[in-house]
C-alpha cells in the first residue's frame, strides 16, 4: 500500500480548474489488481468533482504491476479501493 500511495502522491495532477476553485477533498476509485498484478477496472466510488475524478483516473491508468495478493501460496485478484486525496498547500 505505501508504495501505491507513493506512486499515486507523484503521479496525480491537480487540475488547475479545482486548483482555482479551492476545492479540497478525496476521490475514491476501486479497482481490480489482478493475480498478474495488473490493475484493472477502474470506477469512481465517492466523486469530488469531474476533474479531480478523470485526474485521478489518469494517474490509476499509468499505475505498473504490482506484487499480486497471496492465498494459500496462490496470487489472487483482489478489490482495492484507494482514496486519492486532492488538498491544497497551506
């Protein structure tokens, strides 16, 4: 989780439009990573707003493989969802 946390903090882009408009807050996008670990189907759960929604959708598109979950020795798909916070800098 911290290193898609990270990947999320570098790769997200804060529209200007929302940037402008003072708008603070999370978009939560759930989405597949699959046994290969590659994610997939990604949907918005809990909308802030358009742009900040296909901003976060964006940065869930360039998102690697990662390291698939583990059952019983077996790599498995699993549901994640990942709150993609939009916050301004004091």
């Amino acid at each position: 989780m911290w290193a898609m946390a990270s990947f999320m903090a570098e790769n997200i882009e804060y529209p200007e439009s929302e940037k402008s408009a003072g708008t603070e807050g999370k978009v939560f996008v759930q989405f597949i990573v699959e046994s290969d670990g590659t994610p997939t189907t990604p949907t918005i759960k809990k909308s802030l707003s358009a742009a900040c929604d296909k901003a976060a959708m964006a940065a869930i598109a360039k998102m690697p493989k990662w390291n698939p979950a583990m059952k019983d020795g077996e790599a498995v798909a699993v549901e994640m969802v990942l709150p993609v916070l939009f916050k301004l800098e004091d």
